[in-house]
C-alpha cells in the first residue's frame, strides 16, 4: 500500500523497482529478495550520489548510468553485504574510518552469502548469470574516507553525514536540511530492525537514536534502507521509546530461531526489534 502513494518509474530492469520519491531522489528497491533492500540515487545540478548499491545480484550500476548523465559516486549507509554489493563498479566511494569498514572492502565469500540467492531468499527469479554457485559480494576500494559533519555538495544540493554507530560502527544517517530530508541506513525502517549481528553495539545505538531524534524538527520525511521508502520523521521518537521499554525489560519476546528474538512493543504494529538475545541486560529469557 505505500508503494500504491508514490510514483513508479519505467524500468526494462526485471530486478529493480524505481520510484520517485522527492525532487531529484529515486528509491532503487529490490522486491524480489527477502532483505527488500532500497537504494537511493540522489541527483545535484552538477553530481549524483548512489546511496547505497544494494546486494550485488541486479546491475546497479547500469540502471543509475541510465538515470542520469551525471558524474555518480557512492556512499554506503554501512558496510553490511546487502548495501554495498554494487560498490566494485563505481570510481569514486565515500566509506567512513572505520576498521569495519575497511575490513568489508575485502568482499565477501559464496559461502557466506550463497542463501542470499537461495529459493528460500526470492520469489521471482534471477537476472541471467547469477546463481546460488556464483554469488559473491565483490571487493571494492574506497577512494576518500569522511567523518560525522562531512558536506558533500552535489550542485546546489548540500547533503550533511550523521555518523549513528550501534547497528554497526560505520553506521551513517544522511540529511538534506534544505528538502528536509533523512535517510536513515537500518538504524530505523518499518518492520522488525535487525540489532543481531555480532557487530551491533546496543548502547551506542541508543544513543544514536537519541541524536536522530533530536533532528525531528528539521526534516519531515525518513527514507529507510528496506521494505518502505518513506516514514515521517516523529517516528523516531516512537522507535526511541520502544527501545527504552525493551531495554527495561517490558517488550514481549518471541523466538525466531537460530538464535533470533523478535521484541513486540505493546501497542505498536509499525515495527519491532530482532537481536540476539544474549545481548540484552535482563536476566528472563524465552
């Protein structure tokens, strides 16, 4: 149904979904594939930037070649596989000085990440030449480090990087002030938020959220890195508070498997927490 609001763009690209979403902002979205991952091509008057190149299964870097004319970078909300998978076909990569980050340039193997093109991951099939044998996350070199603060100018578009560590400690969130704008990597998107991989720090988390919030006032729209485009921006302090009554011990915990734990809020449908469970500071376990 949020889809159903916005505007779809032609594409011949089978794997891709294209819709805009503000003025100059495509949201690059991957239906087919259970992370629902979604990229964003932001377009100044003189430069593009890719935020976020997705998982590495369709040709990213065809399709954004073919949405604009413009001199394209890239940035990464993280270094997590599935939103940096198109990263090796760009020259210019923004990455923050992280040792995170530098160790995920590195790629990552078949067996790691095979499942990601597994029957089980898709419900549509695959483009041509990838295969549950063959997929790899490619390596890639980072071309210029930033940190928190860091301006890139695209022409008469100003995009500021908020460095949020917790989900991992290259955690980024992007604002463009003058469209109130904020786009917010997997620190926040509807549905349940991962905070399970080994890497993700829960108090540094907190306090990203804490910082998020504090920015409410100054955008109007929140664009997340999967399942839905937009969200507007008071939800962070809903996220926020949800955290709070997790982290206190007042959510209900429900086993996924594998070592997974979905934390439900009382009273919220919008989203919810999935981590391990290990990491929380109460004693009562599911």
């Amino acid at each position: 149904a949020d889809y159903a609001q916005l505007t779809e763009i032609h594409s011949n690209d089978k794997w891709f979904q294209l819709y805009q979403v503000a003025v100059g902002v495509i949201a690059i979205y991957e239906p087919h594939q259970w992370q629902e991952v979604i990229s964003y091509l932001i377009i100044g008057d003189n430069e593009a930037l890719l935020f976020d190149t997705g998982n590495g299964i369709g040709d990213i870097y065809a399709l954004v070649t073919n949405l604009t004319d413009k001199p394209i970078s890239v940035l990464n909300s993280h270094s997590h596989y599935d939103h940096v998978g198109g990263n090796y076909a760009f020259k210019k990569l923004y990455g923050m000085d992280t040792d995170f980050t530098r160790a995920r340039q590195s790629g990552q193997s078949n067996d790691a990440i095979s499942i990601e093109v597994s029957t089980q991951a898709l419900c549509a099939p695959l483009p041509i030449g990838v295969s549950e044998d063959n997929h790899i996350g490619r390596p890639y070199r980072i071309t210029q480090t930033i940190e928190d603060g860091f301006i890139i100018d695209l022409g008469n578009r100003q995009l500021e990087v908020l460095h949020i560590p917790g989900h991992t400690d290259d955690a980024i969130a992007l604002i463009d002030r003058a469209a109130r704008l904020m786009w917010t990597g997997d620190s926040f998107y509807a549905g349940p938020i991962w905070l399970y991989a080994p890497e993700t720090d829960l108090t540094a988390y907190e306090s990203s959220l804490r910082r998020l919030s504090t920015e409410i006032a100054n955008v109007d729209w929140l664009l997340p890195a999967h399942n839905t485009p937009l969200a507007e921006a008071g939800i962070l302090n809903d996220v926020l508070t949800s955290f709070e009554i997790m982290m206190d011990g007042n959510a209900t915990p429900v086993n996924r498997g594998d070592g997974m734990v979905e934390y439900l809020i009382p009273n919220e449908a919008r989203f919810s927490f999935l981590m391990r469970d290990e990491k929380l500071p109460y004693a009562e376990k599911p």
